[in-house]
C-alpha cells in the first residue's frame, strides 16, 4: 500500500487504495494504515491529477478512478485528528482549461489549498495546546 523512497517518503497511490477499497477496507481504515506511518510533523504534497477526472480534467495526467474530494478531505483531517502537526504543503498540477473562463480547474484547486491551509492552522492550534514537557 505505501511506497517508499530512500528519502523514507511515503506515496500512496490511487490504485492500491482502491485496492484496499476493493478488498473490503473501509476508508476510514485506509486512512487510519497511512496515518500510522507518518511522523509527528508532517509535510503534505498532493498532486491534483489524483483526483477522479471530473474533479479537474484539465490537469496534465487525469487517473480515471482517482479520489474523490471528500476522500482526500477527509485523509487530511486524519492526519491532524491524529495528533500530528502539518508543517507544510504543496499543490501541484492545477492546470486551467482550454477556453476562457473554464475555471473548474482553478476552482477546485483554490478550494483544496483553502483546506489544506485550515487543517495546517488546525494542527499547529493543536500543537500550541499539548501539554509541554519540560
């Protein structure tokens, strides 16, 4: 389910996720498997062509199948729901579409960095709150 480098990141691909899906686990499940992996600190890279196709068929590299909006919403507050702290994050492959004023792209692009922005708050809130050891 994860692949990693020799840096130690960690990637989850769509297609062992529906996998997991397909297998019977929930995604309340798969989330709980990746949070599990992840450091205390976290540092969050989502490329926008893993969503399903309707979510931005302009991008450069669409995954029929892809995660739906809600799922990677719903992973993301796993991570901070977790107790781990995103230090920092990227959105890439927003692409607008070929004719002007074709915003979708853009739209659900913004929309995604909107969350990602709030959970990192969230989490860093939730840090600033824990207990300190001295």
């Amino acid at each position: 389910m994860c692949i990693r480098d020799r840096y130690q990141r960690r990637v989850h691909g769509d297609i062992h996720l529906k996998h997991g899906l397909f297998e019977g686990r929930t995604w309340s499940q798969l989330c709980d498997s990746i949070v599990s992996e992840l450091p205390p600190k976290v540092y969050v890279s989502f490329d926008i062509d893993g969503l399903s196709p309707e979510y931005c068929p302009n991008t450069g590299t669409p995954v029929p199948g892809g995660i739906s909006f809600d799922q990677v919403n719903y992973l993301i507050r796993s991570v901070v729901k977790s107790g781990r702290e995103i230090v920092g994050f990227d959105l890439n492959e927003v692409a607008p579409g070929p004719d002007e004023g074709d915003e979708w792209d853009g739209n659900v692009g913004a929309r995604l960095l909107y969350k990602l922005c709030g959970w990192a708050v969230t989490s860093a809130a939730k840090q600033d709150k824990a207990p300190q050891s001295s």
